[in-house]
C-alpha cells in the first residue's frame, strides 16, 4: 500500500485521472522527450557505477542468462497463444512487445525496491538492454517466415502454366497474404542495426559504459544529477505517462477479450515464470524481483517503433494500444508491489 502513496505513482494516477476528464493539461513534447532521455542517462550511469562495485561473477552471470532466457520465452509462449485468435503478423507485434520490456516500469521498480531498503544490483540495468533484442530478432523471422508462406502459397499453377492468385473464402484471408506477400520487409541487419543504434537505447548504452568507467570520483561529481534530481524528473515523467494512458485506454478497450486478458493476465504468468527461474538459480531477492518486473513488462518505445518498419503489416494499435493502454498501469500501480512481495515471502 505504502508504494501506492509514493509521489511519483500518485502523480501517474493523477496524470490518468486529469486524461480521463479530458483535460488540457499536457507536457510538451520536447520536455517529455527531455524526460525520457534524462531517465534513461540517469539509469545507465547508476546502473554502470554499480556494476563497477561488485563486478561480474557467477551470479551476476546467472541473472543475466536468466534474462536472456525469459527473453526468448516470452515472445514464443505469446506467439504461439495468439497466432490462433489474430493474423500471424500481429500476433509476433505484440508477443515481440510483451517480450521486450519497459524502462519506465524498470526505473519505477528501482525506487520502490531503494524505498523497501534492498540495494538495486547494477548488472540489471545490463539485463534490461539485453532483453531488448531478442523479441525483435523473433517477430523479423516470424514475419518473413509468414511473408515467405504467403508468397509460396499466393501463387498457384493455373491453366496453361499461367499463374492465378489464390484467393481466400470472400477475399479476406488471401488479401491480407498477398498484401504480405507484396512486402519483403527490411532486412534483418538493417534492424538490428536500428534496434542498436536507437537513440535511447544508445545513451542507455552509452552511459552505461561512462558509468563504469567513471567509478565512485566519476559517480560522486553526477551525483546531483542522477540522485538529487532523479525523483522529481521520474514524477514529471510519470504524469505524462499518465496523459499518454488515458488517450490510449479506449483503443485498448475495443480489443476482443482475449487480447485484454492477455494484457491483464499474461504478465503475471510470465513473472511467475521468471520467479520460477530466479529460485532455480537461487538469485538474490532483488534480482528475482526485478527479473519478475522485466518479464511482465512490455515495451511501448523502442520495439514499436522497429516493429513499424520491420513488420508493417502489424496492426501498431493492437500492440501499441494493450501494452500502454493495460499492462504499463497495471504493472506501475498493481504488478510492482506484487512482483517484489512475492519474491521476498518466496526467497527471503
């Protein structure tokens, strides 16, 4: 309950309440881009100054390929469940998106965690960037799988050797193939090198390895920076977050019930596999946790982003609309507490 009343949740709630109402209130957009850049700054140098203090070990080495692991997990399970109720391409959208995860929702978690007293280990911030990728990598192939079918399958031997296409019962199904098929796609290098060369994930990136470098004169000269500063700048971000959730919220409520059940549920399944894996491996609590937190987040950034170029046949609504229309407020306000109280009653 006491993680509801932090200020920068209640300024998120305040910001989904004023979006509800229809207020005029909104951040512009060249502070919330200011924002989300300070965020990610802030996080990579922390991350990389804490990562400078312990190291890297057998542990630190579990928790990282248990983040690679959930990684590939994730998208697979996700496709495999909605492939049967959507198109293929939107079914790899959102399982690419459920599969990759949210900095913001990371970055709340660490206050929370900070504010229960459970030191935040720095080679997180490492298994976030790596948990970044490998959704993306998968709904390429699945998408270029599914491009390849439809080509094969679009075009049938007719009368004379001439070639037909094959059109679906009413034209439905057989369109949107052969609009699959119309569309090669960008090539798989050419995202990942989008993917790696993204601005935000590049500071991540970047501050990240500054951080390490740095070292505690390096740590102590940015302190104002990223500590002094870091909570307020969160809560402002937050509250646009808020804004952005209340315009997204109608289209994610026009989904069937089975996609808002996945939003709902699906993250809870997929912490509760990561916590499964974490006491496996017999992680630390905090580690569990924010592996937890990672599982269950979705991104609304970086892989839409990608996703609109790399799998244009994807419907950007769908995905964009459930994981920031359901799953970023439900993990902020619900999922958080939940995730670090479950692993701390199941590995403390």
């Amino acid at each position: 309950m006491q993680s509801l009343l932090d200020p920068a949740i209640l300024f998120f709630v305040f910001g989904v309440l004023a979006g509800a109402l229809k207020s005029n209130l909104e951040v512009p957009p060249a502070i919330a881009k200011f924002l989300s850049l300070y965020l990610l700054m802030a996080l990579g140098l922390k991350g990389g100054h804490a990562l400078s203090q312990t190291g890297v070990d057998g542990q630190v080495l579990a928790s990282l390929g248990a983040a690679m692991a959930m990684a590939v997990l994730v998208p697979a399970l996700g496709y495999q469940l909605l492939k049967r109720r959507v198109s293929g391409f939107d079914a790899a959208a959102v399982a690419a998106s459920y599969g990759s995860v949210s900095a913001v929702t990371f970055v709340t978690a660490l206050q929370v965690l900070e504010s229960q007293g459970l030191q935040a280990p720095g080679h997180m911030t490492v298994a976030m960037v790596l948990m970044e990728t490998p959704a993306i990598i998968m709904a390429v192939v699945l998408a270029s799988t599914l491009r390849h079918a439809a080509s094969v399958g679009a075009v049938l031997p007719g009368s004379g050797g001439a070639a037909t296409l094959a059109m679906g019962a009413g034209g439905g199904a057989g369109a949107g193939a052969g609009a699959g098929a119309g569309h090669s796609g960008p090539s798989l290098r050419q995202v990942l090198h989008e993917s790696f060369t993204d601005g935000a994930h590049l500071l991540l990136l970047g501050a990240m390895v500054i951080g390490f470098l740095g070292g505690d004169s390096g740590h102590a000269v940015m302190q104002p920076f990223t500590g002094d500063l870091f909570k307020g700048l969160l809560a402002f971000f937050l509250l646009d977050m808020g804004l952005l959730v209340a315009r997204h919220f109608g289209t994610a409520r026009t989904q069937s019930p089975v996609l808002i059940a996945y939003a709902a549920l699906g993250p809870l399944v997929h912490a509760a596999l990561a916590l499964a894996l974490a006491a496996l491996l017999a992680l630390p609590v905090a580690d569990a946790a924010l592996l937890m937190v990672l599982s269950a987040s979705a991104s609304y950034i970086v892989v839409p982003a990608v996703l609109r170029h790399a799998v244009p046949e994807a419907n950007p609504s769908l995905y964009l609309g459930l994981s920031l229309g359901i799953t970023f407020p439900l993990n902020i306000l619900l999922g958080i507490p939940l995730y670090i109280a479950v692993a701390r009653w199941a590995l403390g």
